[in-house]
C-alpha cells in the first residue's frame, strides 16, 4: 500500500489535506512539529490539537519538537523575515528537512500538506513552494492536495501512486473552500484553522528583536518573553514584571541562580525578575518597577525583598517609591 507522510498541525487545512488522499486509498502517518513559539490556542495547544485529529483520523503520530534549530534560525534567517520576526521560508525548509528524513525512515513514498496557495504572504507562494522544497531536498516529493491543481504535478502523480484529477484546485486567503469541504467530509470542530506563532505578533516580535539585539538568546529567555512587562534598564540588563498572579510563578520557574528576583514585603503584587549585569542601582530601579506594577503605587514608600534561587542567598529588603511613571515608559520595551 502506498503510504504518505502528511504534516498535520491540528488546523482544518491540514486534516483536510489528509482526507482527500486517503481517500485515494492511501495509507497517512502524521507529523507534528512544536516549538517554543507555538501558539496554537490560547493555551499553546498545537501539539495536542494535532494528536486530537490524529486520533479522530485513526492514523498514527510523531511529533516533533524542533526549538533547538529554530531558534538558531530566528536569530539570523537566510530568506529573512515576514511582516514581524517570523522566518517563514527558513522556517519551513527546517521542517520539511525534518519530514523528509522522517519519510525515509518510515518508507513512506512522499509528503502532504494542507497548504494553499496564496494564503499566506511569505511561505505560499508559489516560488517560495519551490525554494522551500528544492532547499529541504524534496523537490517533487512534496504534494498539496488542497491547490495540488495550480502547481506543477509532482512525483507520486506521475507516477500514478496519487491520482491528480481528485486533487483540488483551491487558492487564496478565503476560507469559503475548506468550509464547504469541511462540510462534505463531515469535520465538525476545527479549533486552529491556520496554526499560530509567535513570531507573527507585533508584540511578541519587538521583544524577540530587542532580546536579539542585545543577548544571545536561548530557551529560557524566549519562555520569558511570553510573560509579564519587560522592561530595559541598559544593553545587558533587563526587569520583567509579572501581570497577572498566574505569570508569578512562570517567572519564579524561569530564575536563573544568577537572576534576582523581587516582591512586596507587606502586600500582594507582582513578581519581579532582573537578568543580566547587575548591580545595586539597578536593583533599585528594579524595586521601584515592582511597586508601580502595584497598588503600592499610592504609597509614599514600600518595602520590596529581594531574592535569589540559590538557597545560600540571604535576601534584602529595600524600601522605594514608585518609579517615575516617565522613566518606566522610557523603559520599556514597546510594543
Ligand atoms: S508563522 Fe511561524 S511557524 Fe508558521 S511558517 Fe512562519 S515562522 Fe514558521
């Protein structure tokens, strides 16, 4: 039987991929890839989305958590960035380098997509389709069943293991097409249609630029730059300033031995991180940030303790003001 490799991420586009070939009796494995940027629900779900469909699909999952050589490639992408720091190109060919060894390995005979045409600004057009493909290594091996129509026929459909004229010929950002199949192929919930990353957020990508432009980032430091206010104090020192009580212990879980981290002494309120090279007066700039994140604000003075993960660390109590609300703007990194 002729097996396929698909990638799925758990959108519609992707299990639809999947239907129109194993309707042609063909047998799919899936494939998943994580990274640290995913941001598929407001969870960050990719990966059980993929496994969900994977599960309803009856078809067997690997997946693929690829954030090592990501990251390596967001800090200096060979076809550059989209509209924010996502290395789409780039992006893909690492995946499709992944699927294809992936491919060899299971025998499969090539790989599906659920990608269409158009779609998507940077990685779906149609020359883009091709360096993508030729860079990773799978020139003609790579099938898109959803636009299959519009591209030139690749290798299991002149071959006949795929028979082309049951492939589709959808194209654009419209999402009219893949209802209406989602409808005939009865797939009722369909959570992520497009996937989700990071990257693409203005937000997030002016904190990714920032940290690149001033450190070597690794995993951590991208784990805290999805949580709290970060603010800038000089080109190796930062503070970042929890929101929200659940972000507390996401910051606390991050610490480095050589962070300090900050709270209030006498009330509730946020927790604070400072990273980088550090010394008293930034400590206090650090302090001052915590109280103004606070309903400390109001008060003439607050007493902040200051700590260390390492247990030898004995903490230190400083007593400030709110920063200036000027100087905090100043600051920060901005959206
Ligand atoms: S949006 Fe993000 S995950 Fe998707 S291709 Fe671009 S860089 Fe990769």
């Amino acid at each position: 039987m002729t097996k396929a490799l698909a990638l799925l991420s758990g959108g519609l586009d992707s299990t639809l991929a999947i239907h129109v070939i194993k309707k042609q009796g063909i047998d799919v494995i899936a494939l998943n890839f994580v990274t640290v940027f995913c941001l598929c629900t407001s969870k960050g779900n990719c990966k059980l989305e993929a496994v969900k469909v994977s599960e309803k699909l009856g078809i067997p999952i690997k997946v693929i958590n690829t954030t090592k050589s990501f990251l390596e490639i967001v800090k200096k992408p060979k076809h550059g960035y989209g509209k924010n720091m996502n290395p789409c190109i780039d992006c893909r060919i690492n995946i499709f380098r992944a699927a294809g060894e992936y491919m060899r390995e299971i025998g499969a005979s090539f790989i599906i997509t659920g990608e269409v045409l158009g779609q998507r600004p940077m990685s779906q057009r149609k020359e883009a389709m091709k360096t993508i493909d030729r860079e990773a290594g799978l020139t003609g091996l790579v099938l898109r069943p959803l636009c299959a129509k519009h591209l030139e026929p690749t290798i299991p459909e002149k071959t006949g293991l795929v028979n082309r004229d049951e492939l589709l010929e959808i194209k654009g950002r419209s999402r009219k097409d893949q209802i209406q199949l989602a409808d005939i192929f009865q797939i009722k919930d369909y959570p992520c249609s497009s996937g989700g990353c990071l990257l693409t957020d203005p937000e997030f990508a002016n904190r990714m630029r920032d940290s690149l432009k001033h450190e070597d980032v690794d995993v951590n430091d991208v784990k805290l730059l999805k949580v709290g206010r970060h603010f800038r104090i000089d080109s190796k020192t930062k503070v970042v300033v929890s929101r929200r009580e659940d972000e507390n212990l996401t910051i606390q879980n991050l610490a480095k031995d050589s962070d300090y981290l900050l709270h209030l002494k006498d009330i509730p309120g946020p927790l604070s991180l400072i990273r980088g090279n550090i010394d008293d007066e930034k400590l206090k700039i650090a302090a001052q940030l915590t109280a103004r994140s606070s309903k400390a604000k109001y008060l003439p003075s607050t007493k902040v303790v200051i700590s260390r993960i390492q247990q030898d660390f004995e903490q230190k109590v400083l007593n400030v003001s709110q920063i200036d609300p000027g100087k905090a703007e100043e600051l920060m990194v901005k959206k």
